[in-house]
C-alpha cells in the first residue's frame, strides 16, 4: 500500500468521506469561477489564442493535483510562466501563429519532462541555485513588464512586439491619442467591479461578475464590429503598394515552408535509405539552411509590413451605390458620407484583409477538446528551447513549492519537493499532448482554494471537471468576451507581485544581496522581452558574489576578554601577547580563501617577531577540502621552519577525519590538537615556560580596576 501511494499519491485521499467530499466540491466550483476567465487572459499573455487557456486549465489542473503533494496548490495557467513562454517564442514566430502555438506546446514537454526527471531523480534541491533576492528582483521586474504588456489592450491601440519591450512600451504611450474610448471603459468597467467587490464583497468571484458583465455589455451594444475588404477598396495608393507586398510575403513564406518541409523529407528519407554518412546529404543540408534563412528574413519583413498596416487609422465611406472604401484617417472627401468610427486592419488572409471598426473580443471558440497529439519537433528547436525550459521548468516549481509551503504552515501537512516535481512534470506532458501551454502553481487560486475550505486535491478535479463541460457546453458564450477585460484581470492579478519593501530588505539583511536584487530588476527590465537574460545575469552575480564573501571570510585575532572568554581584540580593544597568537577563522577552508587563510597567518607571524606559537581556534571551520589540507600541511612546516608551532582548538569530527585520512594530524602532531581553546591555552603556557604569562589572563594579566573599567568602556 505505501508503495502504491508513492507511485498513485491520490490514493492518501482516500476514503472520501461525504464532508470533504462536500468542501472539495464547493472549492473546486469556486475555484472555476476564477479559474476560466484567468487562464483565457494568462493565454493572450503568452502570446496564444484566449481559448488556448482552457486547454491548459482542464487536464493539467487535474493531474498536477493527482500526482504532487499538497492537497490545496491549483495547478494551470499562471502569469509569470505565461510571459515567460511568450517572450521566448516572440523571437521565433509571430505571436498567435501556428508556428508559434506549436512552439509553446513543444515548450509544454519540454518542461514537463525536465520537471519529472529532477523529481524521479531527486533534484527538488537544484532550486536553490536561484537566491530569495534574485527571485524577488525578477518578479518585480516581471509584474512591470506584465502589467505594461496590458497597456496596449486596455487603450485598444496594436503594439507589434519587437526585442526591444520598454521600445514597444513608449510607441504606446505616443498613441494615446489613438485610444479606443469604448474598449479603455470596457477594460476600466472591469477593473472597478474586481476592486470593489474585493474591497466590499470579497467572499464573491469578482474575476467571474467582471467578465460576465462586460461579455453581456459586448453582445449588447454591438462591442465588436468587423468587415471584409480587398486591397482595391483602399484608396491611399502607398496603403495599397504596403497592402500588396505583404500580401506576397504572406504568399512566399507559405511556398517556403512547403520548400523546407519538402527539403526535410528528403533529408530524413536518405538517412533511412542510405545512411547519415552520404555525400548528397551536405548539399541538401546547405539547401535547407538557406531555406531557413530566406524563411525567417521574409517573415520578419512581414511582419514588420504588418505592423506598418496595423497602426493606421481609416474612415470608412460608403456612396451611393452601396460601395465601400477605405480613406486614411482625415484624407477622406468632404462631402462623403463616413461613419463615426476609426477602422483598423487586423488580419491579412491571402488576398482577404480584415478590418475592425469596434473592440477586440475574444471570438469564436471551438467546442470540445482537442484530440491527443505529441508535438512535432525537429533537433535544432529543441536547442534553441533549451535554456527557456530550463528557466520556465526553475521559475515555475520556485512558484508551486512556495506556494505549496506557504500552506502547509495552515494546514499542517507535509510538502515533498520531489513529489512536487513530479506533478508539476507530469501536468506539463499531458497538458503537452492536448495543446496546452506550460503551465505552474497559481498563488491567487490555491489562496481561494484554501479559503473556500478544501480538503484533498478532488477540489483541483472538480475544477478541471468544470472547465471540461465550459468547452463542451458553453464556448457560444465566451464569444463577446472583451480582450480590455482578459487585460483587466491580468494587471490586477500582478498588482500583488509588485513588492519593493523587499528589495529594500535584501539591501538591508546584506548589501550583496541588496546588489544581486537590483542588478536582476534592472536586467530583467533592459533585457525584455528576453527575461531568461535578466535572471541569468541575477543568478550568476549571487553566485559570484557569494565567492566573494567565501574568498575573505571573517578572521579575527584574538584577547581575553574581561568576562573571561576570547573575543575579537580589535572589535573590543583588547591587547594582544607577543608570544602567542591566538586566530579564529569564520568559514571553511577550501579552495577558494585557502590563499587568503595563509596570508592572514603570515601577516600575523610577521607582525608578532616573539610568537613560539599560533593557535587555530577552528570551532567555525566545517568543512577542508584538498587545497585547504596541501595549505595546512606547507604552512605548518613553514612555520616550524622558523621556530612557531600551530595548534588547533574545537576542530569538528568532519575535518579531522581528512586530517587523519591524509596523514595530516600525525604530521602536525596529535599534541598539537585540542578541544577547546582554555585546553590549549592551558598546555602552550606549559611549553613557555614563561611565568608572565598565565592562560587565564592570556594575553596579560590585568587588575581588577583595570577590568572594571575595560566593562564600563564597552
């Protein structure tokens, strides 16, 4: 049975017993109600189609519940992960093309399997190479980019992504005039029915009554408003010249793809044929190459064309005879009769371009679930995915473990790390084969799920349950969904990511962490949309200042103090012995201050002429590697050389062991090694025969006046 419940960890919830079945299902509903708006919204962040969220919020819910460890974390679609896909993928294929949503579900397996194989392999502690202040610097830089990523729908105004994000961010700003009125009140109608029911109402689903109002708003006053046209019914002929070559890009790229496509089942079909080492197989390779590259270079010129067409302005005028046409903004005649709204173009189909007069929604979802596939993928996308799953795969169970430990502290239940692992990674593969995106631990829904009492992670299945019969039953309704609505959601579900107070506590808990934080926040900001960049650059200056600190760790020479005990001479002013240089050294010896350890002991014996011996107090080293043991060995005889013994206080069980292991110990003499620093004091006062010095007032004797003074003093 305990071996069956490693392997099924469902079966801990069992037997059901009607009250936790009750709560479970109360939390799951609720959870839903939260659960369906926001994965639709976290979708359109990453880049995907709003119902693409549904898809990553059915399967994925129920088995991250199923297989990890905490009975309450909600598993799907989340904000941080969701920009993180997005911003990766932008690089290589426009946002919400196919290419791109079978890049995020190949990422989807990516880090699925990554996650599993660190929790089969018992890796959960890899996530530790990234610092609490490097975490805290990426997440507030990334609830800014997430929040300025809305800007754009919130106002209605097109932003094409480029790699320059604050670049994209202040074309926005430089468009405000351009701001479609209705789709800012629908976006600003959203976020006052959140705010206030969280303020008056908070036990309410806000999320849910914001969305369902404004989707009922949009059927009603005919939010959305598209029509069909042809380049001819432009009458700019420049607008026409930009319609008409990419128009041809369009058609170019679709007969490069064929070409590659083509050019890769001939590759694959000599292979099989004849073997990986044939001589045709160069040429066809160079073929596809520059296949490849004609392909991506034509595609960015389309996709800048696009962008040109996206931002423009039309009136639309209608004659007499029924005619459309299509004047830029304030070019229109005079006397021609044009309705009160601005047109844009948003979509170019072959020859059939498609042009918005009102606000986005989300349109036409497809009913059911899509049908099981692995994703199609080819060696060289897997390399380039390579880094981002890895980050996506550390960033998202940083998020699932935390939040699930948060809980735990409530609900007393025991996290494993390694069965977290396992869940989050068998979420994402599952999810991977119906076309979900990645997906992580939601800190907003396993708060309510949480709250609204759940028992077992049956609540996380009655969820998924849920958004299974919205996509069987209830698409129809998610049509006139406003997109400034997703927007709303979003920027309000980041507001709480933004946490400067603890960019601030870092700097003051250590300035070095206060530096990794910063560095990371202003990485991530100047390197958006590429944020693997950002915490990258975070993680390996936390580490590298972490070798700093390790290089020259605290050594403090050593007096008696007044209440009896050896204390930093400096830091107190305590005098020092010319016999005797007594040395506590805060860190363990290893490679990296082994030239550091030497130098303060060398400096030492320069500085003391008279010393016979130096005293090692080693209650703070944990740990000698080879180096710090080779350092040892040629100081002390160096030492000896010149007429000073070392000796060695309170070393730990772990370092004499090498010490004796290596031959050291013996070297140095067991004579030489003590328990304690008194111990050792006591036995040097023996060896020096000197009767001006006494270990119990070592360095010096002092008189009680001079005691009594030396405590006031301090």
């Amino acid at each position: 049975m305990k071996m069956s419940r490693r392997i099924f960890p469902f079966l801990c919830w069992l037997p059901l017993r009607r009250e936790s079945l009750r709560a479970d299902a109360v939390a799951g509903a609720t959870v839903a109600m939260v659960l369906i708006p926001q994965s639709m919204a976290y979708a359109q962040l990453a880049g995907l189609p709003a119902y693409y969220g549904l898809y990553a919020a059915f399967l994925p819910v129920i088995i991250g519940a199923m297989w990890g460890s905490s009975h309450q974390l909600a598993t799907g679609p989340v904000a941080m992960v969701s920009l993180l896909t997005g911003s990766a993928l932008a690089q290589f294929a426009a946002p919400g093309t196919e290419q791109f949503i079978a890049l995020a579900i190949l990422l989807a397996l990516m880090v699925g399997i990554m996650e599993l194989a660190m929790g089969l392999f018992r890796m959960g502690a890899i996530v530790n190479f990234l610092s609490h202040p490097v975490i805290v610097g990426f997440t507030n830089a990334a609830a800014i980019i997430i929040a300025l990523s809305q800007f754009n729908k919130l106002l209605g105004v097109h932003s094409a992504r480029s790699d320059r994000f604050l670049a994209d961010v202040w074309d926005v700003l430089l468009r405000l005039g351009d701001t479609h009125l209705p789709t800012l009140a629908m976006g600003l109608l959203a976020l006052a029915v959140m705010l206030l029911v969280r303020r008056y109402r908070p036990s309410w689903p806000g999320v849910l009554m914001a969305v369902a109002l404004t989707t009922a708003l949009s059927w009603a006053i005919g939010f959305e408003r598209n029509a069909d046209a042809g380049p001819a019914d432009f009458r700019d002929p420049q607008v026409r010249n930009v319609i008409d070559s990419t128009i041809a890009l369009s058609a170019r790229s679709a007969v490069l793809r064929q070409e590659t496509a083509a050019k890769t089942g001939e590759i694959d079909d000599l292979v099989v044929s004849s073997g990986s080492g044939h001589p045709r197989l160069i040429m066809l390779n160079a073929d596809l190459e520059f296949l490849r590259l004609e392909l991506r270079a034509v595609e960015a010129e389309q996709r800048v064309r696009f962008a040109e067409l996206r931002r423009l302005r039309f009136n639309r005028v209608t004659d007499g005879s029924g005619h459309v046409a299509y004047h830029l903004a304030g070019t229109a005649p005079q006397d021609a009769a044009t309705d009160s709204r601005r047109w844009t173009i948003s979509a170019i189909d072959g020859t059939r371009i498609r042009i918005k007069g009102g606000g986005e929604v989300v349109g036409s979802v497809p009913a059911g679930i899509p049908d099981p596939a692995a994703p199609e993928f080819d060696w060289d996308t897997l390399i380039k995915l390579l880094p981002t799953a890895m980050i996506i795969a550390l960033i998202g169970f940083m998020e699932a473990i935390s939040i699930a430990k948060s809980m735990a502290t409530r609900t007393k239940q025991r996290i494993d790390p390694n069965q977290e692992l396992v869940g989050q990674g068998l979420a994402n593969i599952v999810g991977s084969l119906f076309q979900a995106f990645p997906v992580s631990g939601s800190f907003s829904r396993s708060a309510v799920n949480l709250a609204a009492g759940a028992a077992s992670g049956m609540s996380s299945v009655v969820a998924g349950a849920i958004v299974l019969f919205t996509l069987l039953l209830f698409t129809p309704l998610l049509y006139h969904m406003p997109q400034a609505a997703l927007a709303a959601i979003i920027m309000l579900a980041v507001f709480n990511l933004v946490n400067f107070p603890a960019l601030l506590h870092a700097w003051k808990a250590h300035r070095h962490d206060g530096i990794a934080a910063v560095v990371t926040f202003l990485a991530t900001l100047s390197f958006a949309p590429h944020l693997e960049t950002g915490i990258l650059i975070g993680a390996a200056l936390a580490i590298v200042l972490y070798l700093y600190r390790t290089m020259r760790p605290r050594v403090a020479v050593l007096g008696r103090h007044p209440d009896g005990t050896l204390r930093d001479a400096q830091l107190f002013g305590l005098p020092t012995s010319e016999r005797l240089i007594a040395i506590r050294f805060d860190g363990s010896l290893f490679f990296a201050n082994v030239p550091y350890f030497e130098d303060v002991i060398l400096d030492q014996a320069a500085k003391h002429p008279q010393a016979s011996y130096i005293l090692i107090v080693g209650d703070a080293i944990n740990e000698l590697d080879a180096s710090g043991e080779e350092m040892i060995r040629h100081l002390a005889r160096r030492l000896q050389d010149n007429g000073v013994t070392m000796v060695f206080s309170g070393l730990k069980r772990q370092v004499l062991g090498i010490m004796e292991k290596t031959g050291l110990y013996a070297s140095i003499g067991a004579q030489n090694f003590f328990r304690t620093e008194d111990m050792a004091l006591e036995a040097i006062s023996q060896w020096l025969h000197d009767p001006a010095f006494d270990e119990k007032f070592f360095p010096l004797r002092v008189t009680e006046a001079e005691s009594k003074a030396a405590t006031a003093d301090k």
